[in-house]
C-alpha cells in the first residue's frame, strides 16, 4: 500500500504536465491562426476515425500536408453519439458541437468552412441555424450523404432503439424536425448566402458495424434525392463510388471524394477584404470675376469593380488647385449611392476686378476621396 502512493502521484504529475502542454499548444496555435479552418464533422454514431480509409489514410491528414490547403488551420469535431441509446436530439447535439468548435478557435478564424458526414451536415445546419454571428463566417458546407429528406434506415432502427436523432432522421413526408430546419434555412439570412454542395453514395451498405447494425441486408442509407435536397443548383452533386460509411474514407488524394472537396475550395478562395481610398476629380470648374459657382448636388462617380464585391463605404471632397477665387464654402458630401456616386454641394466666387489684371477668371478643383472595401481572392 505504501508503494501506491508515489504511483498515484507520478501519474497525477504525468497528467497534469499533460494538460498543461496541451493548453499551451491552444494558446500558440490561437495567435498563429490560419485564414481558413477545415472542419470536419461525423455523423451517427461516428468518431474521429470516421475520415480513415482502408490503407490508413486519413482525410483530415490528407490536407493538412497537401500545399493546396496552406492557408487553412484543420480541425476534427466530435459530438456524443452513443452506439445504442442515445438520449440528445439534434438540437442538442448541435449545441454541444458548436461548444466545442469554440473552444477549438474555430470561430476565431476569419473564414470557416465544413465537410459533413450524414447526421452531421443536420447537426452543422441546425448550429449554424441558432448561432447567426458565427454562421457569418462561414463560406461553404460540402455534404456527403446527409439525408435532408430523411433516411429509411432511421425509420427501421427506430423499431429496435428509442434514440432521438433517429426520429430526427427518419424517412417521411411529415417530418416535421426536417421539414422545419429547411424552411428555416432558406429564410433565415444569416445561412442563405452559405453554399451548400453535396455528395451521394451510389453503392449499398451491408449489414455489420455501425449504420450497419439495423440492417439485415444490403440497403442504400441516403438515397439521391435525400442527399440532395436543398444544395445549391448551380454545382452538379458528386457522384461517389462508396457505400454510406465509406463515402468519406478517400485512400488518396485523387479519390472522389477528396477530389469533389478540393474543386468546392478553389472555385470558393479564401477572401481578403481590405479597404482603400480611390479619388476621382472634377478638374478645373471656371467661374468668372465677381461671379458665383456652385452645386446642391453635383454627382461625382467612382468605378466600382463586381468581381471583386466592391462597395463604397464613404467619401470626402476637398477643392484643391484654387486660384482667383474667395468666398469658399467648403464641400460637403451629402449622401453616397451604393452603385459608386457621391452626392457633393459646394460654393466659391471669383474675385473682383483688378487694376492691373482686370477681371480675371477663376477656377478650382472638386477632389473626392473615396473610401472602398474590395474582396480580393487569396491565391495559394
């Protein structure tokens, strides 16, 4: 009994050092974050080990060394799915999972996008749903067999196991849990701009381990149009040769699945938003001696480049390359229109008559400073 006591104490030691490093890598990572985050995110009964292929590949790993991601942190999310049994329903679930993304830094990153597998494109959803101000910095989801419309497997497994998630999932036209994140989604406008891609399984999956413990034959868990509901139109959905567990084990980086993702990254680059000041002048505006010049609301435009979602954020105007002239009231800008043109009042007069010059013409400059903000692709 003696002897114990120095054990216990080496491995309370152990475990604290432990933990101290571990907090430590937290916090250095916190002050070296990437522009981009990768999350990933299992689905039913699922864990960490969801990515791994067959070889050993892991997808997460796949793109942390591939050069193509250099710009983005990665970060493997976990929630509590219990095999049999569960007691959380997704809503729950989702919480629990955006509890831990925070923790992680996620949504300290300026960009984050997501990878889904089945019940965790529903969790991500339904988070993303309740927490508007982090959905903001989400740019894309890609989806891989998530069963929007419901899965006929949920609706078989509910016969042997009371778990909610399989109420939330099951295949039926009145599934109210479903019919109702939807709807939220596409009217709520903090998620509406969020792309949604989406992959399908084309093999079925037979009986075994995970999914696989309701089944009694070889079945299609998510079917076509189950995995596609609700993505966006304009991207074809992937086509993956793999049955619903193996769909997101790529073995290389030349697998559908990893491939499908890599596109979805590249036509969606990471954004730099900057701000800069871009003038545009009225030159030389004359006016005669002992005359007035002015304008309530001259018109002063600025180009404003689409492809880059340029938006003018203010503008100030100052008359520079005076001469001959008096009486200046400075100008003002009295309103700006989103499509790039400021609207300007100002006022001066020429001088009077001069022996020796006589009556000279007078002129001055309407400068217009332009503050822009401009959404320039990364290139990595």
């Amino acid at each position: 009994m003696r002897r114990a006591v120095p054990v216990f104490w080496a491995l309370f030691l152990s475990f604290a050092i432990a933990g101290m490093i571990g907090s430590g890598c937290l916090e250095a990572k916190a002050d070296q974050l990437k522009p981009r985050v990768i999350v990933f995110v299992h689905g039913l009964h699922g864990d960490h080990e969801t990515w791994r292929a067959a070889n050993n590949a892991y997808w997460p790993q796949l793109i942390e060394t591939d050069p193509h991601f250099q710009k983005s942190d990665v970060v493997v999310a976990e929630y509590p799915t219990p095999s049999t049994h569960g007691q959380l329903s997704t809503t729950q679930l989702a919480q629990i999972l955006w509890k831990g993304l925070k923790q992680q830094k996620v949504w300290d990153h300026r960009e984050v996008v997501f990878i889904t597998h089945s019940l965790g494109g529903i969790v991500t959803e339904e988070m993303l749903l309740n927490h508007p101000a982090d959905a903001a910095h989400v740019r894309f989801i890609v989806s891989y067999s998530t069963p929007h419309q419901g899965s006929f497997v949920a609706n078989l497994a509910k016969i042997y196991d009371g778990d909610p998630l399989l109420t939330d999932l099951r295949e039926s036209n009145d599934n109210v849990f479903l019919m109702d994140l939807e709807q939220r989604w596409r009217s709520t406008q903090s998620v509406t701009r969020i792309h949604r891609l989406c992959a399908f399984e084309t093999l079925d999956t037979a009986a075994g381990e995970g999914v696989g413990r309701y089944l009694r034959a070889h079945v299609r868990v998510v079917n076509y149009y189950s995995a596609t509901y609700g993505c966006d139109v304009d991207t074809a959905p992937q086509k993956i040769t793999a049955d619903h567990i193996d769909i997101v084990k790529p073995a290389t980086r030349s697998a559908d699945a990893y491939t499908f993702f890599a596109r979805v990254y590249r036509s969606n680059p990471i954004i730099d938003v900057t701000e800069n000041i871009r003038d545009n002048q009225i030159a030389r505006i004359i006016v005669d001696c002992n005359r007035r010049s002015s304008a309530e609301d001259i018109q002063v435009p600025i180009a404003l480049d689409p492809l880059l979602h340029e938006q003018l954020l203010s503008a100030e105007a100052e008359l520079v390359d005076k001469d001959k002239i008096k009486d200046i009231s400075p100008p003002v800008v009295n309103k700006i229109d989103p499509n790039g043109i400021a609207h300007i009042a100002y006022a001066f007069k020429g001088q009077g008559r001069n022996l020796l010059l006589g009556c000279p013409v007078g002129h001055a400059t309407l400068l217009v400073h332009f503050k822009i903000r401009s959404e320039v692709p990364v290139n990595e």
